[in-house]
C-alpha cells in the first residue's frame, strides 16, 4: 500500500475516532441533564397566600338592583362602585386595603373630608393550594401563577393610588396598566407553556382562573367602562375588586 493512502486511511481514522469521542461526550452530557431532571422533581405543596381585605363600603342594599342603582354616581366620582356579596347584603364598594389601619383612616379621611359615612368590610381570600410532583423550574412558575391574582391587586392598587395622588398622570398611568398587564400576561404564558395541557382538573380550574384574570386586564388595558362618566380611577379599582372576587371563587372551586 502506498505510504500516502495509509497516511490517509490513519487521518481517516484518527478523525472517526475524534468524532466518536466527541459525539460519546454530547450523550453523556445528555443522559446526565436527563438525569438530574428527573431526579429534581420531587412531591411539593404549592399555595399562594391566604388574604384578608379590608374593604371601604358607602352602603349596602337587600338586592343587587338596589346596589346597582347607586352605585353610578359613585363611579362618576373615584369609588369603584363593584356590588360585593357578602352575608345576604350587597355593598357598594369603593376601595380595598390589605392593611386594617390604612382603611381605619381611609374611612375617618372621608368622615373628615366629605361628611360622608362608609363602613369597613372584611374580605376573606382562602389560599389557593397544589400538590403536585414538580422540578424547580416547574416550582416557581406555578408558584407565580398562583400569586398572580395578588400581584395583579397590588399593582391596580399601586396604578389607582398614584393617579388619586397625582403622581400619575393620565398618560401615567396607561403606560403603568399595559405593563402590569404584560407583566401578568408573562406568568400565565409561562404556566400555560408547563402546566397548559395537563390533565389535573386543579390545573385545569388554574388555567381558566388565570384566563379570566387576563381579560380582565386585557378590558382595562382597552379602556372599556361599567358605566357612563366613570373616572380612570374608579375603572382600576373596579377592575381590582373583579380581580379579588375571582380570585375568591377560584380558591373555592381548588379547595372543593
């Protein structure tokens, strides 16, 4: 055999052999992440926080028609103007607080000011609760999603809030709605990405909480009124309180 056609029978072979080293280290770095995915997963209790509000109320009616009919002219002036169902009556909201002293002088500021008397109400939130067997990267994302009723009341609450206190303004606070909604809009893509197509009737519930809580905010971030007049105010707090109360039920259906 010539000497050239061994040198390159030995290249030829040298460079399989290389590609064979190479490709061995590629299945082996594969099989170990494979590997150490599955033994990341383990049985975990995910909840989100259970949550008592604090709710400003102007009055109350036997029936919801009743509340209805007053509740306009509230809206024309910053109150939320949500009929909240609570112990056979229905109130006629105006804001909610996660803090008790801040609705105590929420409610004397009004006393003060406005010579008009309200009333606290206590709004319960049970925690939302999953157990599932899950890796840590599944953990947070649904542990986000489970927040992320909470997270979107506190950013309406902080939205609503500057734009009472003038700092914002109404270009202001615009801006500040779409970025809480993509910000919320990002955590339930992420969960739908993981959790979207598993069949777990809690997940399921999960899932159509948080598409309920994204029109929710999709509507804000249209600018779509309850009723004639109504100040951006009272559209953001309104929007919170329909938050809140689908968190509510959302909770109730897991627990069930």
């Amino acid at each position: 055999m010539p000497k050239n056609a061994k040198k390159i029978k030995k290249s030829f072979l040298a460079i399989l052999l290389c590609l064979f080293f190479v490709a061995s280290l590629i299945l082996a770095n594969f099989l170990s992440m494979l590997l150490l995915k599955t033994t990341d997963k383990s049985a975990c209790t995910l909840s989100s926080n259970a949550l008592d509000f604090y709710v400003i109320c102007f009055d109350r009616s036997l029936t919801q028609a009743g509340a209805e009919s007053l509740a306009k002219d509230y809206r024309c002036k910053g109150a939320a103007g949500f009929v909240l169902e609570k112990d056979g009556y229905f109130y006629l909201t105006s804001s909610a607080y996660l803090n008790s002293a801040d609705a105590a002088l929420v409610q004397e500021s009004i006393k003060q000011n406005h010579n008009l008397d309200c009333l606290v109400l206590n709004l319960k939130i049970p925690a939302l609760q999953i157990n599932l067997t899950l890796d840590s990267e599944e953990k947070k994302v649904l542990q986000k999603a489970l927040n992320a009723h909470e997270n979107a009341y506190r950013l309406l609450f902080d939205i609503a809030l500057s734009l009472d206190t003038n700092v914002y303004n109404e270009i202001s606070t615009r801006l500040a709605i779409n970025s809480a909604f993509s910000a919320i809009h990002t955590v339930v893509a992420d969960y739908k990405i993981l959790f979207g197509e598993i069949e777990n009737q809690t997940l399921e519930n999960l899932t159509l909480g948080l598409e309920k809580l994204t029109e929710t905010l999709q509507r804000l971030c249209s600018g779509i009124t309850i009723s004639w007049q109504q100040t951006m105010s009272s559209l953001i707090k309104y929007r919170y309180f329909e938050i809140l109360q689908q968190a509510k039920v959302l909770a109730e259906q897991i627990e069930n």
